[in-house]
C-alpha cells in the first residue's frame, strides 16, 4: 500500500533551517508543515513566520503553512497572506495542548466550542479560495470533544484532518488513544491523517496493521528525536546506515552554524541547542547522560568540547 509521510510542525523546533537540513541530509518527508502563524489580535505578519515560509527558503521542499487563531478575519488574513506567497492550502491548528494557548480559546481549547468553528469554516469557505485542512487532538478534555465536532467539519470540503490522538491537557504524557481515533474514522467522511508516538520503524508498522484505511502519516518529536527515521520507514529497515554518527554530526554542525548566525548571543544559541539535545538525546543508548554533559556546558567552547566528546564517545 503506498503511503505517505509528513513532518507535523512543533513550534521552535521545525523551522525551515531544520526542515533543510533534515530533508537534505536524511530524506524521506513528503511534506512538511510549518509551525503555526498566531496573530494575537494584530493583523501583522512577524518577519519570522515571514522568513520561514519564503519560497526562496524552502526551495526543495513541499511544505504547508499553519494558523492557530479562533478568529474568522485572522485566518482570511493569513489565507490572503499565504496566498500572495504561492500556497494553495492553509492548515488549521485545533491541536496545539500548551495552556498559554488553550486558555485563550485556541489549539485543543478550541474543540470543544463547534458553534466558533463552525463560524470560522463559513467565513473561510465563503471569503478565500484558500484549501482548508486541519490539525486536531481528540478534544481537551475528554476524548469525546471531537465527535461533537466532526458532523460540524463534515459540512466543508476540508482536505484532510490530521489527527493527533490524545487530548490537550495530557499535552505530551500518556500513551495514545487509539479506540477514539478509530472512532473519528467511523464518524466523519473526511480524510484522516495519523499523528502520535511513531517513533521506530517497528511503531509505524504496528499503526499501519492497526488502522488499514489511513495512508497517511505524520511525525512529529520523533522526526526530531531521530531524523533517519522517514527514511528507515521507507525502506522498510531498523538498520541504521554505517555512517550514522557521521550524517548525526553534520545535522547537528549544520543546524548549529545556522543557528549561532541566525541568534544573537551565547546564551540564545546554548538553549536552543540544549532543546534540541532533549530530543538529539534519545537517539544515544544512555540518554540522560548525553544530555546531562551538554547541560553542564555553560559556554560555547564547553558546549563545542561536549559535542564533540558525544560523538567521539558515546554508543548510539
């Protein structure tokens, strides 16, 4: 069965300097989806989310813009915005789970209130032209939010809903839920999309045998955590490439030369690299030490000294 993989935006991480390094030196993503634009009440475009989805700097890639608002004249400006820049789709956060967002009504806070989606979906479908698809969770609270919403969603002709199956407040703990995605494929006409926990090769197999119907499936920490992974699933292989430490080390090179000119100040950069070590971190056979010695580093030249020790050192 053909299928295809797609890389789910996680804010801070998945930007287009990621996704570059990623698709040039690993492959294996189909598309990939940008994180979220969010216009907090002001109808401006940062010049990051501007930077990020630029044509110019995603050349070789297919990728697709993300709003996260709850507000019908927010997501027509950012259709018109996306639009002018040449994408012909535009994905609806209902997914992100982080109180700073859910308590404003938006992300997973946003599913269980089908009369506001319904209303933003209207405005959507009457005002643009835009292609409409959606990232969801199962609800908030309960796993039952969803249900309410989808005889809502099955009224537009949405593209696809990727669906992320747990609720916001577990944010990222638990495991998933997998009876309730099943229940959201025998309760809407739309197109899902699986997303959660595809972290090894023998994971995506064990989703695909679980749910047949889906073909198409999203990665998200688990890109991070180890970016052979698309490829590997596409090969059908748990062996990694001989040369794994070295294409490692040069992602990570790769991202820390883009980010130490693109951040200003030793401080920005160390704590950019340290989130990412959290996911880098996972991939070594002792985790909480690799990532313990990049804490440590205090500074750039501790931090370079760390890194190269890692990978001089440390069993994969």
């Amino acid at each position: 069965m053909d299928y295809t993989l797609l890389s789910s935006p996680l804010q801070g991480f998945t930007d287009f300097r990621f996704r570059n390094a990623q698709n040039k030196l690993f492959g294996g993503i189909d598309t990939f989806y940008s994180p979220y634009i969010r216009l907090n009440g002001k109808m401006i475009i940062k010049a990051s989310y501007e930077r990020d989805l630029l044509p110019e700097n995603n050349l070789d890639l297919e990728v697709i813009p993300q709003v996260i608002t709850n507000d019908a004249d927010e997501f027509l400006f950012v259709a018109k915005y996306v639009r002018e820049l040449g994408y012909k789709e535009l994905n609806w956060n209902l997914g992100c789970p982080y109180p700073m967002v859910t308590k404003s009504g938006m992300g997973s806070g946003l599913i269980s209130n089908p009369e506001k989606i319904n209303h933003v979906l209207e405005r959507a479908h009457n005002e643009s032209d835009i292609i409409v698809s959606m990232k969801m969770r199962l609800g908030y609270e309960t796993t039952e939010e969803i249900l309410d919403a989808l005889p809502i969603l099955d009224k537009y002709p949405i593209k696809n809903i990727a669906i992320h199956a747990r609720i916001g407040k577990q944010l990222y703990k638990g495991g998933v839920h997998l009876d309730a995605f099943q229940q959201c494929i025998d309760n809407t006409k739309h197109k899902l999309y699986y997303n959660g926990d595809i972290t090894s090769v023998a994971k995506f197999h064990e989703m695909q045998q679980r749910f047949p119907s889906i073909d198409h499936w999203m990665i998200g920490r688990g890109l991070i955590s180890d970016p052979f992974l698309p490829t590997m699933i596409k090969n059908n292989t748990e062996e990694y490439p001989e040369n794994k430490i070295e294409l490692f080390n040069a992602f990570h090179d790769t991202l820390y030369a883009i980010y130490s000119e693109s951040l200003s100040g030793s401080t920005h950069i160390l704590l950019k690299m340290y989130h990412l070590w959290e996911y880098f971190s996972a991939t070594f056979s002792d985790p909480h030490k690799v990532l313990k010695k990049i804490k440590k580093a205090q500074s750039i030249r501790n931090y370079e000294t760390a890194v190269a020790e890692i990978f001089r050192n440390e069993k994969f």
